[in-house]
C-alpha cells in the first residue's frame, strides 16, 4: 500500500498526535468498504487540528487503491438506507421542493434518497456510485439514473440545483477538491448539502474509540467548525450547519452499540417485534448546507 503523508488540508496545520492506528488485517472482509456494517473499530492514525477541530488520517491508501475497495465492497444496508432518506428529507426540507428541480447525490448507495425526490416530484436525477453492489439493489425505475466510479470523472451538460454527499465526506481523500467539483456541478445559487458524522458531539466524546465513527473508511472526521471553514475555503457559501436525528429499527442500533458480539446476535435484538420498532436518536451527525456563489440571490425561503 503506498501511502501519502496529510496535514490538515484546511489550514495546512500538522496537528497532534490524537489517537494511534488500530488495524487489524484479519478483521477485513468483503464488509469493511461496506455501508453501514457492523463497526469493526479499526482506524488509521488520526491527528487533531485543534484550530479547525478535525482529525485527520495521517497516512492512507492511494486513491486508485481506495476505489478498488468500493468498487468490490459487499452491500446489506437496503433497509438502512430507506431510513435514512427520510432522515436527509426532515433535514433537508428547507431547500427541497423550493426551486430544486435536479438533484445529483454522490455515494448513493442504491438510490433510495434518489426515489425519495422522485416522489417529492423532483424530475432531473442522477447518483454516482462506486459500488455496483450497492447500485444493483437499486429499486425499479432507479437503477438507471446512477452511473459507476468516482465523482473526480463526472461532468455535465446541464448543472443541477442541489449535489448532495451523505455520509461519505470521510471517505474521500481530497474533500477540498470535491467542494470545488462541486461548484462545477451546481448552477449559480444551487446548493451543496453533506451529511457528516461531529466527533465533538456528546455520544461521540462519551464513547470515545468506541464509537463507530472510528472506521479504517474514515479518512478525516469532521465538526461544525471544521465542515464549515472546509465549504468556506472551497469558495462557497455556508447556509447552515445543524445536527440532525436518524430514525433506524432497534436491531440496526443494537448491530452498532459497543457490546459483544455474542449479545448483538441474540434473537431479542437480531428478530421480533423489538428488533424491528423505529427509534429515532440523536447520534452526533451534522448537515451542512452550502450555496454556490454567483448569479442573481434567489428570495426564496430558507
């Protein structure tokens, strides 16, 4: 694996030696590069920049490399996802449905947040995903707005209102470059949306390394602060940086609580009406909306 030495890419900082690397290659498998899997709590060394309030990866794979892992990584999240949709809808909501005809969701997994916005009446939609594991459990009439690969690649002829990136900003090498793919992509006064994990929320600090944020896919961990000063040195616009709440059946959270194995698989918290009741919770993760500059200043409601 040939690595590459980081720094902060927002400020250029060194930082300081936060956590060491945990990484274990008997515990890789096919679910490693996977969403939303069982946390296996290995990571790569994290410094901290404590200015901007982010841990980053020092050393990390090539990007070639990391494609790769996506490309072949394994897919059992389709009830997950359609959660979570409904959770980037509700945090979402002051933006769509209000002049956002397109939308492009990078990392899409299989589409669900894609039909979501169909049925809201959103007609131009396209996601882009490595995975064609993930793609190929995208449901009837989906399947074919998501194309593979990278976002680095795409382009298009006509820019779309809203791009939107859940839960993948960690994942990517470069997150300055995609802010700035990402104003290519989004017409003047469109918006960029990420979801994003805060490793300074109360449930992350209280868990600490326990805490499934701490994942070898995660390259750099974000906060308010940091996701903020990262849109802002992009060149685009903040709008909003809140926390929002996810709604997943109770086996889905059990799957990520830091307790054995043994007790996860247990009938009560794997079959049965317990495992399968919604719960909505808090869980230290940020939205952050962003505008493109440029153009006349809509007047539309936020």
């Amino acid at each position: 694996m040939g690595n590459v030495p980081r720094k902060c890419f927002i400020c250029g900082s060194s930082g300081r030696l936060a956590y060491e690397a945990k990484i274990d290659p008997a515990m890789m498998s096919e679910f490693t590069y996977a969403s939303r899997k069982v946390p296996e709590l290995m990571h790569y060394e994290y410094f901290e920049c404590e200015s901007c309030e982010l841990l980053f990866a020092t050393d990390m794979p090539q990007r070639e490399e990391l494609l790769v892992e996506y490309e072949s990584a394994a897919f059992d999240a389709t009830m997950e996802s359609r959660f979570a949709a409904q959770a980037y809808l509700r945090a979402l909501r002051p933006i769509l449905g209000v002049g956002v005809d397109s939308v492009l969701d990078v990392g899409c997994g299989d589409g669900e947040f894609l039909l979501v916005c169909r049925e809201l009446g959103i007609t131009r939609l396209q996601g882009i995903e490595p995975s064609t594991a993930a793609s190929s459990f995208a449901r009837e009439g989906i399947g074919s707005c998501i194309v593979g690969g990278g976002y680095e690649e795409q382009s298009v002829d006509e820019p779309f209102d809203l791009v939107t990136l859940f839960q993948t900003i960690e994942h990517i090498d470069d997150p300055l470059g995609f802010f700035v793919k990402a104003k290519e992509l989004v017409r003047p006064q469109g918006y960029v949306a990420v979801a994003c994990h805060d490793y300074q929320a109360p449930v992350n600090r209280i868990m600490g390394e326990r805490s499934p944020i701490f994942d070898i896919e995660h390259l750099q961990v974000f906060s308010t602060t940091s996701i903020t000063r990262a849109m802002e040195k992009a060149g685009l616009e903040v709008v909003s940086v809140k926390p929002y709440s996810n709604t997943y059946p109770f086996a889905y959270w059990t799957r990520l609580a830091p307790i054995p194995r043994r007790i996860k698989s247990m009938p009560i918290f794997t079959r049965g009406w317990l495992a399968t009741l919604p719960m909505r919770l808090p869980i230290g993760n940020l939205m952050a909306i962003a505008r493109v500059p440029g153009g006349e200043v809509s007047h539309r409601s936020e």
